[in-house]
C-alpha cells in the first residue's frame, strides 16, 4: 500500500518506518528542511531504540524516503497518517494548528480516493474539523478516521510491531477495510484491533494517559505519606499491586512525570472538560500533586545537606525517562532550576539526553563525560532518570569522588539497608529516613 506520513517527530518516524517494514512503501513528509536532510543522509534526530536500524533497512530497500515536499506524498498515496506536533497552547488545550494546516494541504494535493488517518493525540472533534477542512478544497471521495498512538518512548519500535491493543475510529466501511488490511501484520498474535466511533477514539487515548498520570500522583502522595507515618512504599507496593484489580504497573513512586505526553494530555483533557462545562476535579489534583512532586527532591537534598548555596551538586539523568533524550518537562529541569536559584552548581550526566539539555541550560551547568565524572568534588549526588547503567555502580568510587557521602535518589534504585552499611546518607521516595 502507498502511505504518507506526515510530520517525523517521534510518532511519525516511527509509523513510517514501522510500516515500511511490512511492505508498504511509505514517505515520510515534513516541512522542516534540516530534519529531513538529516534523514536523507542517515541521520535519526531522536534517541529511540532500535529506530536507526529499521530506517537504515527499509531506505536501503526502497521502501521507505524522505521528502519536504508534502503535498507530493499526499498525491501519490491512498493512505495519509497526520502525524504533527500538537502543542499545548497558553490555556492547555491542544494547538491544532499544524494538524488544519496538513488538511488544507491534503485537500488540495487530492487526486483520487483516500484515507486519513489523525495519528497526532488530538481532541475529541479533530476529525470533523479535518473532515472539513479537506472538503473546502477538493470534491474526491475521502474517509477521515482516529487512530491514536500508543508508544512509549524508549520502546516505541517494539510498541507498533507488537501492540498490546490497536484502536481505530471510524465511520466507514472503506476505512475500517484499510486500517484492518494496514495492522493485519501486527495482531497476528491475537491482541485486538479494536473499531470504535471516531469520538471514543479520540477521547480514549487522552483517558488512558490521564488513568496513567493519575496512578503515578497517587502512589507520590502514598510515598509522602510513608514517609510521615513510617511506612515503606516498596512493601506498600507489592501489596497493593499483588490485587489483580489494581496490578502492579505504574505503581512506581518517584520524581514526577513528564516527557511529550502526560503533562500535555492531562491538561487537554481539563480544557476539554471545562468547554464543556464539566469540571474534572480528580485531574486537576493529579496536576497539583505531580508539580509538588517535582520539588521534592530538591527539598530533600536541601535537609540533606544542611545548605545549598556554595554546593556543587551531582545530577545523573536529564531525560525525563530512560532510553530517549526527550527533555520535554523533565523533573531535572524543576530539580536543576531550584539547585540554581539557591546558589548552588551542577555537573549532570546522561547517556544521551546532553545535546538537548544544553538547549535548556545552556553553559549554566556543567556536562560531565560519565556518571563518575559527575560526581568528581560534588557535595552530593541526585539520581533523576533510572537508567540501567545507574543500577549497580561502583559506590567505593563514588564515595571516593564525593565531598560528603550523599545520595538522594529520585528513582529508589538502591536499598536503603546497604546503603546505610556502605556509609551513605540516603535519601529516597516513600522510605522513611
């Protein structure tokens, strides 16, 4: 099948180049010229597992290119995925500027029959302004349908070719014919591929993050309350999570989310409420709780060391999760902020979030070449992002580089009974000191 994807951020080079891999012959389509010379020359512009290899394979196979001319690949494709940026605007609500933009073109460039298919996470009513927005320009028979992503960074390779669920809205036999015949290859195994109308589509991938966000706010304030009471959040969890009501996913306590979605999506979802006058008061709790949550670490590094000014502070993990460099609201930047505010220093590592980090911080932070580096003359170390090569470090070095023993860790990496042996103070989440 021919397939356009419009847009090469992290949903759209994915889609294309998972597509591509089952045959189809894709273009990848986008406006920005240095994003797509850089594909042209091999270039991926993201950190994502195992991407750089499926692009460099079906490019070599023909199957899949690149181009900025947008409405050429919308011309020589029956299937068109949106796949563009939906940025939250100043009142929350998602910016569907980009994704009009795409359908005005789409209209225009139409020369026979086609699908569209809205990949961007948008509002409940997207698709009919789509629907109307390529009907102000064209008379072509064409299906407008919702197919929301569901991939997560740092596994979203493995996440379309093995989906755990397939959801498609649509309001034709001609769609539902096109998008069974495009996801056939990936629910081999049995997982659904789910048909719904094109409303509970698009609300149900701005619900699912917000049960998501909310499980991760909730089991912060049951932290805090471990804390408090003397609790262990760790035991609180496997009880919990051990009730197949409940399970144990997202039961994790920590810095706060972030990244590209929750945030953005949980926010859409209020202002979609509040137009239509219904107010979602356990969102907005979610949101209060999660932003108290980011500044919680740095309070605990301020008790733990007594006084932050003058202190160099080690930071290791910049992206707001492993295996990708999205900075996108990141709780190092709240951490790394308020260290800065309060007149300290920081030497942060990442193993590959530094380059866009630096367009956050600029040279008001100090890059460290590994984790040791990092903590070479700190006064303390903060652990933000869990990655693997954070796990079993060598704590005799880090004991040996830092000033004073401390380490406050975002992620619960560590017991805190062989940390206490090895000398350290430490500091976690919902573990009492």
């Amino acid at each position: 099948m021919n397939v356009a994807v419009v847009g090469t951020g992290y949903v759209g080079l994915v889609v294309g180049a998972c597509l591509a891999e089952t045959g189809n012959d894709v273009v990848c389509a986008d406006v920005n010229r240095d994003k797509i010379e850089l594909l042209n020359n091999g270039i991926i512009p993201i950190h994502e597992p195992g991407l750089d290899a499926l692009v460099a394979r079906n490019e070599a196979a023909g199957r899949l290119t690149f181009t900025t001319d947008v409405g050429g690949a919308v011309t020589r494709s029956e299937v068109v995925f949106i796949a563009v940026g939906t940025p939250p605007d100043e009142d929350g609500s998602a910016d569907l500027q980009h994704v009009l933009a795409v359908a005005d073109t789409i209209g225009q460039h139409m020369t026979g029959p086609k699908v569209v298919i809205t990949k961007s996470t948008v509002p409940v009513g997207t698709a009919a302004m789509v629907r109307d927005r390529i009907a102000q320009h064209t008379e072509e028979t064409f299906a407008v349908c919702s197919n929301p992503e569901f991939l997560k960074e740092g596994s979203a390779v493995n996440d379309f070719m093995k989906p755990d669920r397939v959801i498609v809205g649509v309001d034709s036999d001609r769609a539902r014919e096109v998008l069974t015949e495009l996801y056939e290859p990936y629910i081999r195994t049995g997982n659904p591929l789910i048909f719904m109308d094109i409303a509970s589509a698009e609300l149900t991938k701005y619900a699912a993050n917000a049960m998501l966000a909310t499980r991760i706010s909730f089991m912060n304030q049951i932290a805090e309350l471990c804390e408090r009471v003397g609790a262990d959040i760790r035991l609180v969890r496997k009880g919990i999570g051990s009730d197949p009501r409940i399970g144990p996913a997202f039961l994790f306590p920590g810095p706060g989310y972030g990244g590209s979605c929750f945030p953005k999506d949980v926010r859409a979802l209020l202002r979609t409420a509040d137009d239509h006058e219904m107010p979602l008061g356990l969102l907005e709790a979610v949101e209060r709780v999660n932003a108290r949550q980011k500044r919680r670490m740095f309070h605990k590094l301020a008790q733990a060391l007594g006084e932050v000014t003058g202190r160099t502070i080690a930071v290791w993990g910049l992206a707001f999760k492993a295996e990708t460099d999205d900075m996108r609201e990141s709780p190092a930047i709240e951490l790394i902020e308020d260290i800065l505010e309060h007149g300290g220093t920081v030497r942060a590592f990442d193993p590959v979030a530094a380059g866009n980090a630096r367009r956050v911080f600029g040279d008001r932070i100090v890059y460290a070449t590994d984790p040791y580096d990092a903590t070479e003359g700190a006064d303390a170390l903060a652990i933000v992002t869990e990655w693997l090569a954070f796990r079993n470090p060598d704590f005799g070095r880090i004991a040996g580089a830092l000033k004073r023993p401390i380490i406050v860790d975002g992620r619960n990496l560590y017991r805190p009974e062989r940390m206490a042996e090895l000398g350290f103070t430490y500091r976690c989440i919902g573990v009492p000191d």
